[in-house]
C-alpha cells in the first residue's frame, strides 16, 4: 500500500456487480449535546479485481483514483471470511 492513502475495515454487503463490491463501514461517535454514542455507517463502493469477495466477508479498502462515476476504493484485503469461521 502506497504511503498516504486512508484505509477503511468494512463489510461487503452487495457483489452483484462485476468486478465491484458495496463495503459498508461503521464508525461510532459522541454526540456533541447528548454525549450517547452513535452508530452511523456509510456505503462504498470497491475495485474487487478477481471477484473474490462474497458477502459478509470483513475487508479492507483503500483510496484510489477514480475508476468510475462512484468507484474511489480498491479492496486490499479479505480480512475474514464468514466460511472461515465455520471451518475452525
């Protein structure tokens, strides 16, 4: 991975695509009254080269170049996979 570029952990909920995955990130925060955290979550969409990526699979993404109208991220990698969980 080249020095610089933001790198997000997300789930991959959609690879109907060819060659592209949506990946939805969760990050927490506190609001700024209220103090209770908060979930929020937003979608990207991914550069899955080989189409390995299923859904469910937790992966890793990094900035890009733009690659298409929504495309900026490319999948780095697969960090687990819900198969692997049942296999142990």
């Amino acid at each position: 991975m080249k020095s610089g570029r933001k790198s997000m952990v997300g789930t991959v909920t959609s690879n109907k695509m060819d060659k592209t995955v949506v990946v939805v990130v969760e990050r927490l925060g506190r609001h700024p009254v209220y103090k209770k955290v908060i979930k929020s979550q937003k979608k990207f969409k991914a550069h899955d080269a080989e189409n390995t990526c299923r859904v469910g699979d937790v992966v890793r993404i990094v900035e890009s170049r733009p690659l298409s109208k929504d495309k900026r991220w490319v999948v780095e990698e697969i960090l687990r996979s819900p198969a692997q969980r049942f296999e142990q």
